[in-house]
C-alpha cells in the first residue's frame, strides 16, 4: 500500500487536536513494526515531540505486567489491540494515563463500562489504505448502546455511508497497491466525481451522529 506524506501529516494534525499530542508524552510502543498502529505510534511520540516508549514482548501477553510497566515508565498514552484493551480493563488504575485508545477488532461495551484508569478511552478505527485513521469514538461509560460506536470523521478525512458499505475520501488515500493497478481501481473509485477507498466495512449512522460498525461485507 502506498501511502502519502500528506496523509501522514493530517494523521499528525489529528493526533494533536483530538488526542492532544504534545511535548512531554510518553507513548507505549506496543505494536509490531508489520502493523500500522506501529507508523501511528511513531507518529504521535515522535512528530510532536514526545518519548517512545517500548513495551518489551514478554509484557504485552499479561494484563498486569502491562499495567505496572505503564505505571513504572510513566507512559502516558497507549494504543492498543481490543482483547489487550479489556485485559487491562481488569487491572488496577494506571494514574499517569492521559489516554488509551483501543484499534484493531471491536471494542467491547463491557470494558468500557467498566473502564477503571481515570483517564478517557478512545475507540479508533480506519484502514490502511487511509493512512490508518479515519474515525475516533470517546467512549462513554454511560452509554447503553449494545456496541461501541467507532465514532465521528477524524478532521480532514470524509467518511460515507453507501449502500451501507463506509467509503472513505480526502488527503489520508494511498495511492493506491504497489503494481497492482487492477485491485487498486476496484477498491479507490470515484464516486460522483470523488475519489474513495471501499473498506468493505458495513455501518450505519446512529441518531447522535457516531458511526456503528456492523461488520464486513463478505461475513
């Protein structure tokens, strides 16, 4: 997948107006360099001036060793898989979290209902064929919605609803797949003159504006 500078940069602006990126973070590096949460999380420590922080292999399988070596290195904010989201859901609160985001798989209700770090959790979501982010949900406790939304349009991005399949546009595009042109029209068409990515994906928009992740087109 070929990606773009440009949209790398409004992955960067994104980190720092939703998330609140800046000098000082210290951000877990938890995902392997073959996963794009890796490039996102470079990003938020690295562009805006922050500390990567490498959480070792041995740590990310077990809830509460990633809980103390959260609270050990005074990280700040984490991204991390969903079944790691709701391990660490079962632990004892990480006081110096600014926030964690939960990305890769659906975030279940219960773990955020139960959520114990006094710090906000994130629910995002976006493929790699639009520079990893597209969407950012904070989720609500309170919310008795039997799933976790995945949010509103992160700024810059346009995210659509067609046919019930979410279509996305704007800077974030890659190009497009590495020699192979045929896939690549498939998946990036123009649509009423604008160029988007098909994720596949299937979801509809909820009363309060939050995009509800249904599931894949093929399942």
């Amino acid at each position: 997948t070929l990606l773009t500078h440009d949209g790398l940069r409004v992955v960067a602006e994104a980190q720092r107006t939703v998330l609140g990126a800046g000098p000082g973070d210290r951000v877990a590096q938890f995902a392997s360099p073959g996963f794009d949460a890796f490039v996102f999380e470079l990003t938020m420590a690295l562009t805006h001036g922050g500390t990567l922080v490498v959480v070792p292999e041995e740590t990310r399988a077990d809830p509460r060793a990633l809980a103390a070596f959260l609270r050990e290195r005074a990280v700040s904010f984490a991204v991390l898989p969903s079944l790691v989201t709701a391990g660490l859901g079962v632990v004892a609160p990480v006081p110096g979290l600014r926030a964690v985001a939960s990305a890769g798989d659906v975030l279940p209700p219960h773990v955020v209902r139960n959520w114990p770090h006094p710090c906000p959790l994130y629910n995002l979501y976006g493929p790699t064929e639009a520079t990893i982010w597209s969407t950012v949900h904070r989720c609500d406790p309170a919310d008795p919605a039997p799933t976790v939304p995945i949010g509103t349009p992160v700024p810059g991005v346009g995210v659509h609803l067609i046919d019930g399949e979410i279509l996305i546009s704007g800077p974030t595009l890659a190009q497009g797949y590495l020699h192979r042109p045929e896939l690549t029209a498939e998946r990036f068409p123009a649509v009423d003159g604008v160029r988007m990515y098909r994720t596949g994906d299937l979801g509809r928009l909820r009363a309060d504006g939050a995009i509800e992740f249904l599931g894949r087109r093929d399942h």
